[in-house]
C-alpha cells in the first residue's frame, strides 16, 4: 500500500525545482527516438525521487522495454518499487486483494513431506465469503498440484493468478486423517475493503482487557474505528491486545490515529513518523498533528476527539504476522517509544517504506505510464527504523500449529491465548464481543 497522498505534499516542492543551469556544450543527452524519450523521463524521475537514487547505473540501456529499463534501476534491497503501463503490468496481488482471503501454508498434520494450505481470515462481503469460505478451512492441492515444501513458491504464485482451483480438505469424524472434499474454483472479483474485524473485552477478576483487530489502515473506516476504541473505553479496559496479522498497511493518517488513542500520554506534537529520502528528499519528520492532516476523513483530525478516546496504556500487545505490512508495520513499530510494545506472532513482512505514485503531469501529458518507486525509509519519532527484515516478534507463535484454527480470538486462537497468559497468568476468562 502506497501514502502518496501523505507524500505527495512533501515533495510537491521538490517537483517545482528547476534543474541546474546547463549550457549547450554540457548539456546532458537526450534522446530522440519514442522509446528513449520514455525511459528518459522514467531514468530522470528516479534519479529525483528514488531513495536509492545513488545507486542508479549512470550509463543505463535506453534501448530495452520500459519495463526492463526499469528493472535495471532498481537496488538489489528494494522489493517493492514498480511501474504500469496501466494496461496489466504493475504490483502482483495477494490473494485476499484478489479473491478476498488470506492464508498460510503450514505442515500437513498426517504427512510431513507435503503442506497444507491454511485459510487464515476471510473478508466479508467478498465473493468466498458470500460462497461458504471461513476461517480454518484447508486446503490440499492447487491447481491440481499437491501442495509440497518443494513447490510452495509455485503454488504462492499460482494463488496470484486472476483464477485458481482449490482442492479442500478437512478433518475426519475422529480427526485421525485430512479427507479430500470439493474441488472449487475461485477468481479474481471485487474485494470490498474493512478495516475493523472484531472488538470485544478480556476480563478475569474485575481486570479488562480489549481486543481489536484491525486489519487494513483505512481512512473511510475511521469513524468505525474511533467507535470501537470508545467502546474499549467505557469498558474501562486497562490491557489492549492489537491484533495486526492480516493487515497489509495502507493509510498512515489513519494508522496515527489509532496510535493516539493507544499512546500511554498523547500530545499531538509529539514526533510520531521521521521519514529519511535521497539527497533530495532529505529527513522529514512528521507529529501526530502532521500525519493526521493528511486524512481524507475528518473522523479523528480532531485531536480533541483523538485525546478523549485515548485508552492511556502503558502497554499494548501487538499480534503480527508475515502478512502484517508498511502502515499496520510503522503502527507496530512506532509505538514503542510512547509505550511498552510486546509483539506476539511471527516476523512481519519488512516494509519500512513509503512509496508515491509519479506521472507525467504535463499538459499535453506525454508519457502515459505510472511509477511507483519507493521514496523514503520509514523510522520512529526518535529516529529507530531498519526493520527491511521485518518486525520480529517478543514471543513467537505460529498459529497454524494448532489444526483446526478456531473463529478469531477465540478459545485456541494461539496467539491471543498466549497475550492472555501473559496478562492473566491463565487463558480461562471471561469474554464479551461489543
């Protein structure tokens, strides 16, 4: 998920710079053919923008596919930048993105020499979920391919495609073995969007603790999202467990929002987001204030409505996963200087960077592609960030270990048993969804 919005203010000014004074005798090359001229403006863009600018061959090949061209700009570190012809060739999707579920591929319970694909989360509304689909379904086979540890790569590809066939599988009567049941398709269809998956309360001898999971930083979502916290708030909850597993980032507006409710004190000064560019783009450093302007939903822009949600936690237990990524990883990860942070889960995805869409904004607009570098590493407001490798966890769980998954935050649901354990002392509480 891009910031672009949150970015594009702060490098408009960038965009406005003439170039340096050149005479005719050292005036750069340029070229004169179609294709030249593209790559031109996409080798000029990259060297304005691209964090890792410096690193940009100084000679490059004008004469490959734009697409290539692109490519061989591109540090070996980054995996994320990408470009579009708007006609198909952009960021691959991820299966929730294109059919509307997450999962993970865990060792298959009976046969350790295959895998089996885990169904993690559902999005509701969507195509799968209006079919039947839930968490905790399995599955074994792809496209007809038995699922392995030797074809796992193919089989994550394959669930990028506009269509796959999935051959479930679940537990027998005595759960002595998986049996095969329907062979059924899925294909790429509208996914809506939704941020907030479930709010409920812990409580074991009068102590309170939430549970939201939130699971895309979303700005039309925020009124939802200031509802769940308020109600988290009148519960009188002292505990606060995040749940970030499924949540692929998107709107930092919105994701600062949710900080300043969790923060242990909020003052919207505070430095919440330090975002390090090129010798362009330089150091940026965003408050709470900053990064909230940059909203598209005035649900929560005002800090007073942010101050009086706020849950004033000392600590906050975060639940992540591979999937967790770029705003949900700086909401993880930029909390630890205002609270104590204790991360349950696995290693998140290691996207500490903030990307912004770049077009040719002439009039007549002469060059039709878009790109999609990234432009700033992304740090806390003191300054820590490095986590390319992703965010590792305080206390590992992998929730797939445990077959079949029970209903989110429920009874069984590793990783929320194991922040229970850690407020409680026990996982025998009491439970109410709000």
């Amino acid at each position: 998920m891009t910031i672009g919005k949150l970015i594009a203010y702060i490098l408009l000014s960038l965009a406005l710079l003439p170039g340096p004074a050149c005479s005719k005798k050292d005036a750069p090359w340029q070229p004169t053919d179609s294709l030249g001229i593209l790559n031109k403006w996409v080798y000029d863009s990259m060297q304005l923008y691209y964090y890792w600018s410096a690193e940009m061959p100084a000679h490059p090949d004008y004469s490959l596919p734009t697409q290539a061209f692109f490519k061989q700009l591109l540090s070996p570190k980054d995996r994320f930048s990408w470009i579009s012809n708007r006609n198909g060739i952009g960021s691959p999707k991820t299966a929730a993105e294109l059919y509307g579920f997450h999962y993970a591929l865990a060792t298959h319970p009976f046969d350790t020499q295959k895998l089996v694909g885990v169904i993690t989360c559902v999005v509701p509304g969507s195509n799968v979920s209006n079919r039947g689909f839930k968490r905790g379904m399995l599955f074994t086979a792809v496209n007809d391919k038995i699922i392995t540890p030797d074809n796992s790569q193919t089989v994550t590809k394959a669930l990028q495609a506009e269509s796959a066939i999935l051959q479930l599988a679940a537990f027998n009567e005595n759960r002595t073995a998986l049996i095969d049941s329907a062979r059924v398709g899925v294909q790429s269809s509208f996914v809506p969007q939704k941020s907030v998956y479930a709010t409920k309360v812990f409580e074991r001898n009068g102590k309170k603790t939430g549970y939201l999971a939130y699971f895309l930083c979303a700005d039309k979502d925020d009124a939802i999202l200031l509802q769940s916290v308020q109600k988290l708030k009148n519960e009188g909850v002292v505990e606060c467990i995040l749940d970030l597993r499924y949540n692929p980032g998107g709107s930092v507006a919105s994701a600062s929002k949710l900080a300043a409710m969790l923060v242990s004190s909020f003052n919207p000064r505070s430095v919440f987001i330090t975002y390090r560019g090129n010798k362009h783009g330089g150091t940026v450093r965003q408050t709470f204030q900053d990064a909230i302007a940059f909203s598209g939903n005035a649900s929560g822009k005002n800090m007073s409505d942010l101050q009086a949600r706020n849950l004033t936690l000392s600590r906050i237990f975060i639940l992540t996963s591979p999937a967790t990524a770029s705003a949900a990883e700086l909401l993880a990860h930029n909390l630890a200087p205002f609270n104590k942070v204790i991360r349950i889960g696995e290693t998140t995805l290691g996207k500490d960077q903030a990307a912004f869409p770049i077009e040719d904004k002439r009039r007549p607009k002469q060059v039709e592609w878009l790109l999609m570098p990234i432009v700033y590493k992304i740090a806390d407001g003191l300054g820590k960030g490095d986590y390319a490798a992703g965010l590792t966890p305080d206390h590992v769980v992998i929730e797939t270990r445990r077959l079949p998954l029970p209903p989110l935050g429920q009874p069984g649901d590793l990783p929320v048993e194991k922040a229970l354990e850690l407020i409680y002392g026990t996982t025998v509480v009491n439970e109410l969804d709000l």
